[in-house]
C-alpha cells in the first residue's frame, strides 16, 4: 500500500485551520475594513481556494476514468461522501433550529448554498465535471468541455437563476481544474522526462515563482478588498490574489515538510508510526469532519455581542479562547462520532467498519 503523502496532508491541515480561525473573527463580528484591512483580507483570499485547489490536486492523483460507466461508479461513490453530510446537516440543524421546517430549509440552501455546507455540494459539481471531462481521449476536448460548462455557470448567474449557486462555481472552479491540471497532466509529463517542463519546473525556478507570487499577493491584498465584489475588475483581483495566495501555501508548505521528512523520515506503515507524523499532517486527515462541525461551537460563548477590534488585546484574546474552545469540542464530537458507524456515515459521509 503506498504511504500517505503527509506533506500533502500538511497543506490540508493548515487550510482547514485558516478555515477555523477566519470563521472565529467572522462570528464575533470582528471583520472591520477600516478597522482590520489586511489580516482577515489575507485569510479570506486564501483559505477555502487553497482547499479546492488541495481537492482538484487529488483528484488528479486519481486513476484516470476510461468510461463514462467508470466515472459514474466514482461519482456514485463521491455522491455518499459528499451529499449525505450535505443532507443530513440540513435538516439537522433546522431541526435544532427549534422551528422544524425541512422542505423550506432544503429549498432555501440549494438556491443560496453558502447558507449550508455550500463546499460539498459545490465539490462534488466540481468531481462531476472533471471526471466527465477525464473521459474524453484528448486534452484539448478536456479542456474545451470545462469551459463549455463554465460558460454554462456564467450565463446562469447573468440569469439570475441561484440553484446550486453558480457564483460559486464561478469563483472556485479555476482552483479545482487547475490544480486537477497539474497532478493529472503536468506531474506525469514531468516523470516521463519532458525536457521543455523539467526546465521550468526546476526547483530555482519554482522558487522564484514562489517569490514573484508572493510580491503580488501582497500587493494585490493592499491594493483591493477581499471581502466584497463591486465590479468584474475587484472580482478579477480577488481571484488572481487567490491563486497566487494559493500557490504560496501549496508549494511553500508542501516544500517546508518535504524537508522536514528528509530530515526525520516519517514512516506511516503502523498505527503506532501515526502519533510520529506531525501535527498539522494530523489535522489534515480530519478537514472534512472539522469543516462540517467547528463553526457550530464559535458563537457559544456570546464574545460576538462585545463588539471589539481585532486589533486590541481584548479582541486577540476572544479570538483565541473561541478558537480553542471550538477545537476542543470539534475533536471531541469527532472522536464521540466515530465510534457509532451510522453517525459517522451520516454527518461525515464515511463508513469504517468494526474491527
């Protein structure tokens, strides 16, 4: 069996930790642009595109589909991972809403997804596409049929039709395929020795690209605001910020540990060789069970009614015991979870059976 790639893990753990720690300013109404201009700009430009980029960049790792009958076997498969939680999560916190109303609450999320857990489904539309797409023989028709069904996403938007949220398709769609990209075509290119992008993709010159993308990052989060859209040039901004946000974290990160691997090889072969492998590579095993239950825990101790800054010591402080409060109880629901197989088939779409 080959070994997990922990390096890669890390890369997910510290997304899944950005995740957490923007919805901790979110939630106790921290996010000022007067007040904050810079450090929830940074998060929010990085964190759910560097997960949908993390995402296409395995599904890329993937065998590629030689049918569509093969692709609708995974897709059947990526069905039960992603939408039950997706399902479940619905009806469940309606429920616990107090006013039990569950045709109204499906409806309402599936034309405004980020009012639920909008990553799931917008996932799974991604997987759909690009395993549809992976059937076709050539490059080119793989290509020329993402953009048919991006093009697809910007007219229904121009229509004003929100079923599924096509903005979100919109937004993320270009992480997904181009990190699906760079696993599937690139990275085997590479391995069969392409002299052309093994020049380009030596290690002086990623890093150099590295260096580039972090000066416009910069540049770009100074210059324009992260948070909200007024035209088609902020949004064009926000997205480019995003990208090359995102490529600092993948490679960066992903760099950092495979150093940190030669220096202490990690072997994850046994049980007891899991408690060896670093932290945030630990996290990353758990995003999807940490993405669907942490913000739930963030609101709890009613700091968002104080209305401090972020940049005062009060506001550091609330921002840090939310954030470890909400860890604790997202790692303890997990743990409790996984314990009843049908619990943690039905709120994180997995099945592990009794040993």
């Amino acid at each position: 069996m080959k070994a997990r790639d922990t390096s890669l893990d890390a890369v997910k753990g510290f997304a899944i930790v950005l995740v957490m720690l923007g919805h901790c300013i979110v939630k106790n109404n921290m996010v000022d642009a007067a007040g904050d201009p810079y450090v929830y700009d940074i998060i929010k430009a990085i964190e759910m595109p560097l997960f949908i980029m993390i995402s296409g960049y395995l599904a890329g790792l993937s065998s590629k589909m030689n049918s569509i009958k093969e692709a609708l076997t995974v897709i059947k498969k990526r069905a039960v991972s992603y939408l039950v939680p997706f399902f479940v999560w619905i009806f469940l916190s309606n429920l616990l809403s107090g006013v039990f109303t569950p045709i109204k609450a499906l409806k309402d999320v599936l034309f405004h997804l980020d009012w639920g857990l909008w990553f799931l489904m917008t996932l799974f539309i991604f997987t759909v596409l690009i395993l549809i797409a992976d059937c076709f023989p050539k490059f080119w028709q793989w290509a020329v049929f993402l953009i048919f069904a991006y093009g697809l996403f910007l007219l229904q938007s121009r229509s004003g039709n929100t079923f599924l949220s096509p903005h979100l398709s919109i937004r993320y769609m270009p992480y997904y395929t181009l990190g699906f990209l760079v696993s599937r075509y690139l990275l085997p290119l590479r391995e069969k020795e392409n002299k052309l992008l093994i020049k380009l993709t030596e290690k002086n010159v990623l890093w150099c690209l590295w260096g580039i993308s972090l000066v416009g990052f910069v540049y770009l989060i100074i210059g324009f605001d992260m948070v909200t859209v007024h035209s088609p040039l902020e949004l064009l901004a926000q997205m480019t910020a995003s990208l090359l946000g995102s490529f600092v974290c993948f490679f960066g990160i992903y760099q950092l540990y495979e150093y940190k691997k030669k220096k202490q090889p990690i072997d994850n072969t046994s049980k007891a060789e899991f408690h060896k492998t670093p932290f945030l590579s630990r996290v990353g095993l758990y995003t999807l069970e940490i993405y669907v239950l942490h913000f739930r825990f963030v609101k709890m101790l009613g700091f968002y009614k104080k209305g401090y800054s972020l940049y005062s010591l009060e506001g550091v402080c609330i921002v840090t015991v939310s954030f470890a409060v909400m860890s604790v109880l997202t790692w303890l629901i997990t743990f409790l979870v996984k314990k009843v197989p049908v619990l943690n088939f039905l709120l994180f779409g997995k099945y592990r059976p009794r040993r």
